[in-house]
C-alpha cells in the first residue's frame, strides 16, 4: 500500500513498526472524523475551484461508504497501512481513481490529523459531561435522601464533629460540578478548526478556511497557522487535565466507600451484585471496582505527566514526538468515562446503615456544640474551649438531627443547598444535549 509521502524507495520494516507504534489501534477511532473533515476540505476545494461538481460528489460519495463501512465494522486499520488518513486516501484512489488523489489538495497530515483529533474531542468532551452530570445528580439524589442522617466527620482520620450523609455526599456532588467547568474550558478551546494550516505555514493557495470551521460545526477558526500546529499535544492535554481532576474526586470518594463499608465502620452497604470474593477466603465479599477507582486516578495522572513531559521542550512546527500524545489522551478519556459510570452505579446502589451511623455518633462529637453553647451565654470561646476539653469525661451526647437541623448557614449539614444543585445539573444537561445534537446534525449535514 502505497504511502502519501511515497518517494519511490521501501522504509527498512523495522523502522516502520518503530513509528507506527500503538497508532493503528486509536487511529481506527478517528475514522468518522476524518471522513467528516475530508468532506468539509473537499467541498472547500470545490468552492475554490481545484475541484469539479462532479469530482466532488464522487469524493463524498466515496467517504460516505468508507462510513458505512466502518460502522458495519469492516473498514479498520491493519499493520499494512500506515495511518488512517493514508488508509482513507488509498481507498479513494483504488475506488474512483485519480480524483482520490486531489483530496490532500491543500492539506497535510498534520492539520488532517488535528481536525480528527479536535472533532474526536468535543464529541468525547460531551460524553464525560453527561457522564460526569448522571454521576453528580445520582450523589444529590442520594444526598436528598439521606439529608439529616447523622454522620462522624473526620478530621486526621479520627472522629471530629456531626456531620451527615448528605453533607458527604453533596460535597462530591458540587466537587465534580467544579470539574464540569474545567471539562467546559477544555471543549471551548478545542472548538478551533486547525484545517489550513498544513505543515504549520499555510499553503499558496485561496483556502477558505472560515467555511470549513463551518460545515464542521467548530466555533472559530484556530488563526495563527504556526499555533494550530504548537497546539497539538496541548489541546489534548487540557482535557485529561480536567480528567484528572475528576478522577482525584472519584479516588476520595471510592476510599471513603472502601473505608465506611468495613465491618469496622458499617457506615454503609451494597448488594452482593457490586462485590466479588476471594479465592481462598469464603467469607470476603470485595468492593473491588472501587479499589480500581483508587487505581485509576494515578493512572490519569500519569496520562497528565506522559503527555506534558512529551511536550516540554518541543520547538515550534510539526514534530512526530507529538504522535506518543495520541495514546494517553484516548485512554484517559475512555478511563474516565468507565469510572463515571461505575461510581454513578454504585451511589445509586448505596445504602446507610442508620444504626451504626447513629452507634458512631458519640459524645465527644459534640464537644464543639458544647463549647459554643457556653459562647453564647457569654463566655469567650478560648475559655469555653478550655473547659470543655479539660470535662470531656463529663460530657454527654445530643439529638444528632436536632444538632445537624441547627447547622442553618450556607452549605452546612441544615442548608445544603441540594434544590440549587439540582438546578444546575438540569440546566447543565440541558446545554449538553444541546451541543452534542447541534454537533451531530452538522455532521449528518456534511453526508447530504
């Protein structure tokens, strides 16, 4: 199969497994975008003229069987082809013959493969904010339920003061709202077409860049030439840095449910579907998916580390150390992808167990209320922090509810605020289900 940069002579095999590296698998994810980003530029070189009416239609009737070919599964990268865009451009040209071979007209590799990787990502982008919104209204649904069920709060591992299951849970609840806004940052700066920057400077020719922003449905045009190209790596990289923040939430909250579903704690329970066992001892029932939660989250963050350490110090224009950003940048999002759902299974499969919760909530809980009482009838509050500290064996329990209900300032365990993250997160879903239809119907456009 011939190669696009073809020169007449045979890449040492060696060499060419070398470099092809892991590309064949993920390349084979960005398939659909590359169809849609070749019929955008085709249609572009029509309007300018390099390409007839007829040449055109042809193209897009060749992309679009490549298309229903991959989604009948029989179009994939193989080890004889070099990259998607070669695979692609091969068929074009063993199909419908020499028009295949003006497609690059214009473009090179590199801008080819930043407009996959761009369309790749909002669509991507997307998922994990619906993923991440189903896990965030699960965790404030679960907080409603359990608003004034009393609670330990910990401090330095030990118990500290009330708390409740609503304030644990709305807590990882607002924590993944935040990470929705990194998610949101990223997807805009990937809104950026790079087509027309060909190998970082343009081409010699009337391009209308601007019109194949358009039909691609990308909010700008990423204008510096040379900057489109500088971006790749980084753009990718904003995302599993948001993908890395999500997964330091999910690694608190997973060892939170590891921690307070021991027969230590008992704080909560789990059907048996959610747990597996041990090989040699029959009475272990294993939170397992949480443990590989704990896993996951180093493991984006070691996606984080690959990509930026592959990045720093790379001089400007194209250079293929930007291929190894590829790998890292897929399997981060399909990792968080994966833990999102797990995670939204598990709350929403989660149980309190009120009497040990209640069991747990002992006297020295309440020492700080007690303080504060003594405050509020005139004591300063070092002293009243004194006193108490130094009776604690005099000191005596209270109404946990009671005492939680009396926690009335915002975003304590009596004012939550759980109505106005429900709010939020409709409104959220809301605008994603907006864009990610806007972004399918102005894909399914390009195949008309």
């Amino acid at each position: 199969m011939s190669k696009l940069w073809d020169k007449g002579y045979k890449l040492d095999e060696t060499i060419e497994r070398f470099e092809i590296g892991h590309d064949l698998a993920f390349d084979n994810e960005l398939v659909e975008a590359d169809v849609y980003g070749s019929i955008a530029h085709a249609e572009m070189l029509n309007r300018i003229g390099i390409l007839t009416d007829d040449e055109l239609q042809a193209l897009k009737q060749g992309l679009g069987r490549i298309l229903d070919l991959y989604r009948q599964g029989q179009f994939f990268m193989t080890p004889a082809d070099e990259d998607i865009h070669t695979k692609i451009e091969n068929f074009l040209v063993r199909e419908y013959g020499d028009v295949g071979k003006k497609i690059h007209t214009a473009r090179s590799r590199n801008d080819q493969v930043l407009v996959d990787l761009r369309l790749y990502a909002k669509a991507k982008i997307l998922e994990l904010e619906s993923a991440l919104l189903q896990c965030a209204e699960s965790l404030v649904e679960f907080a409603s339920k359990h608003e004034h069920v009393p609670m330990p709060g910990y401090t330095h591992m030990q118990r500290a003061m009330l708390s409740s299951v609503g304030t644990w849970a709305g807590a990882f609840a607002e924590a993944l709202l935040d990470d929705l806004k990194l998610l949101e940052t990223a997807y805009e700066l990937n809104d950026q077409s790079p087509l027309g920057s060909a190998a970082s400077y343009g081409v010699p020719l009337p391009i209308d860049r601007q019109y194949v922003a358009d039909r691609l449905g990308f909010a700008k045009v990423q204008n510096n030439v040379l900057y489109a190209q500088n971006a790749r790596g980084k753009f990718e990289a904003l995302v599993v840095q948001a993908i890395s923040q999500i997964m330091l939430d999910l690694s608190k909250l997973a060892q939170d449910i590891l921690l307070f579903t021991t027969a230590e704690y008992g704080f909560f329970k789990i059907s048996d579907s959610f747990v597996t066992g041990s090989s040699i001892m029959p009475q272990k029932k294993n939170l397992s998916m949480m443990e590989l939660i704990r896993a996951k989250a180093n493991i984006a963050l070691g996606y984080q580390q690959q990509i930026m350490s592959v990045l720093s110090g790379l001089p400007s224009g194209y250079n293929k150390d930007y291929q190894e950003t590829k790998k890292p940048f897929m399997e981060a999002i399909q990792l968080a992808l994966d833990s999102l759902k797990v995670a939204e299974l598990t709350i929403s499969n989660l149980n309190p167990n009120k009497d040990k919760l209640l069991a747990a909530c002992t006297p020295e809980l309440f020492a700080t209320d007690k303080a504060y009482e003594l405050v509020q009838q005139g004591m300063p509050f070092r002293d009243a922090y004194r006193y108490v500290g130094t009776n604690l064996d005099k000191l005596e329990g209270a109404d946990p509810e009671e005492s939680l209900k009396k926690r009335t300032h915002i975003g304590a365990s009596g004012n939550l605020g759980l109505s106005k993250l429900k709010e939020t997160i409709s409104a959220s879903k809301v605008n994603v289900d907006k864009r990610y239809s806007h972004l399918m119907e102005t894909w399914q456009n390009l195949l008309s």
